[in-house]
C-alpha cells in the first residue's frame, strides 16, 4: 500500500490502490487493527475516486455539439 497522500494521486492510481485495499481485507489474513486502518484508506480512496469523477462529469456535461456536430463550449482542463 502506498504512503503517497491521496489528494495527490490520480485516479487510476487511487483506484488501483482501492482495488488492492478491498483484495486485503476480503482475505481476512489481517489483523482487527490492520483492518480498520485498511478500511479507513480505503474509505479516503473512495472519496478521492468519487469527486475525480464528479469533477469528470462536470466537465463532460459542459460540452455541447454545435449544429454541424462539432463539439463546442470547450474548456482547458485544469492541473
């Protein structure tokens, strides 16, 4: 598992380490205290997924198509 903050991970990588956190404590080869701090991580990682994707779908909904179909009300994306 990974010590980097999870404000500074990228989807993927967030959603990857949420991937491995789940595998772990379906395993039940943690202890209690491990457990919790495994769900605790992951409840951090789901937050973290979810608002990259709300962000994601904002940006998306943004988009319109002009008359001809092309796509219009485009934005620069944002670091």
């Amino acid at each position: 598992m990974s010590e980097k903050p999870v404000a500074e991970m990228s989807f993927e990588v967030a959603m990857a380490e949420l991937e491995t956190v789940v595998s772990k404590l379906e395993s039940s080869q943690v202890t209690l205290d491990d457990s919790i701090k495994l769900y605790e991580r992951g409840a951090e990682l789901k937050k973290h997924c979810e608002e990259k994707l709300k962000t994601a779908e904002e940006k998306v909904a943004q988009i319109t198509l002009s008359p001809d179909g092309k796509p219009q009300n485009l934005k620069p994306v944002e670091g």
